[in-house]
C-alpha cells in the first residue's frame, strides 16, 4: 500500500475501554475511542497497528471485499418484489426551484430546476418508506386478525441489520427495505414479529408458537438470513 494510513473515520463511544481498529467492507477504516482519548493519537495507534491492518486489508482483498464505499448508482425505477410491482422514475428538469415528488400510476416523478444526488436519494428513500407503510400495515393487520395476536402500534425503520423488531409495548419494528424481498419472507417477518407480542424472547416456548402459525419457518429464517443482497446498493447509502 503507498499511502498508510488509509483513509479513516473516527467514533467516540461512551462504552468502549480501549481503542478499536475496525476494517468494514464498503466502509473503510473506523476507529472507534473511548472518553478522554484524544483525536490527535489516532494516527499513533494506527502507526502501531500498521502490519495487522495491512494484512487485514489484504486478506479482505484476496476475499474480494474493498473499503472503499461503493459509488451511488440512482435507479431508474423501483422495484417492490414484495408487491410485484415495479414504478419508473422520471428526473424532469423545470424552471421551478426545489425538487418535487409526484407519484402517477407506475411513475415517480421527479422535476425541479436542479437538485443533488442526495436530495434525490433521499426522495427516493421517503417514497419507499411511503409504500412500506402503507403496505406492511395492511399486511401486519390482516395477518394479526389471521392468527389472533394483535399489536400497538407499527413504525416502520431503515436498518441494515435487522428486519423487524417488537417492544415490550407491542410495538412492531419494521425495515422498509422488506419492501424488495419475495412476499414469503415479508409474511414470515410479520409473523415473527407478531408472535413476539406473546414471547419476547427467543425461547422454546416462543419458537414452538412460531411452528404453530408457520410450520416452515426453518427453512424461512435460513432463506431471511441471506436476503441481504436482495436489497439495492443506493438505498444502503
């Protein structure tokens, strides 16, 4: 590598005790500082931790990962496999300032005098929260009529780890990007998600309540914990 150290972000946490040098895929380099250690020793740690970092690096390379971010690709159209319902994107340059949002059928329309790829994104990212919820919580309903469990209230989140979650409260978490996984597995969640109005926990108890209402939910979790890639590169941004 010519230049060390690579490029590198720094995060201060509350709970850490020691310094932590992280090497995330499509991320980069994060170090990670606990209270009271200060910024300008960062390049001091990572000098002392140089030949661990590069042979990380390098044996994320040969796996075919890269820290560097992946570029913003914008789609021209969505498509919602959840719903099987794909909406074309239209960018229509206009005299009026700001940038407007318009859905018409299957098109998204998007018109201004000028906007930014962030703006855009974000756009983007507020029309399928849009749709998610609207869609997640006719299905959640139906499906909490179906099985005789009911809930609160529904939020619907952007996370990268996790599809669904349930409080204490019998709030249900639920990831918009649900949106563009096959309707099996949207269900599934929901029915996760639901079940853990009754357990919250993962206990026996819980899963053997899971088997009741879905009796292939191995096969279903296993499928789930690989849908990752399902989700587009830009609503990751």
């Amino acid at each position: 590598m010519a230049d060390f150290p690579p490029p590198y972000s720094i995060r201060v946490s509350a709970r850490a005790k020691n310094v932590i040098i992280k090497l995330i895929p499509d991320k980069g380099l994060e170090v990670v500082l606990p209270k009271g250690v200060r910024k300008v020793e960062v390049p001091r740690f990572l000098e002392n931790k140089r030949e661990w970092i590069l042979s990380a690096i390098k044996h994320l390379e040969q796996k075919g990962f890269s820290l560097s971010p992946p570029e913003l690709v914008l789609p021209e159209s969505l498509f919602f496999v959840a719903t099987d319902t794909e909406i074309y994107i239209h960018r229509v340059r206009t005299r009026k300032p700001g940038l407007r949002v318009r859905k018409n059928v299957d098109k998204l329309m998007l018109s201004g005098a000028a906007w930014t790829e962030q703006e855009d994104l974000v756009a983007l990212t507020e029309f399928v929260r849009t749709q998610a919820r609207s869609f997640l919580l006719a299905e959640l309903t139906k499906i909490s009529k179906e099985i005789d469990m009911p809930f609160k209230k529904l939020f619907i989140r952007s996370q990268r780890k996790r599809w669904g979650s349930c409080s204490s409260k019998g709030n249900i978490n639920l990831n918009m990007k649900l949106m563009f996984l096959p309707f099996r597995l949207v269900r599934y969640v929901l029915i996760h998600e639901l079940c853990h109005t009754v357990h919250l926990n993962h206990s026996a108890r819980y899963w053997q309540l899971v088997q009741q209402v879905e009796p292939d939910f191995q096969s279903l979790e296993k499928e789930l914990s690989e849908a990752s890639p399902l989700v587009p590169d830009w609503i990751n941004f």
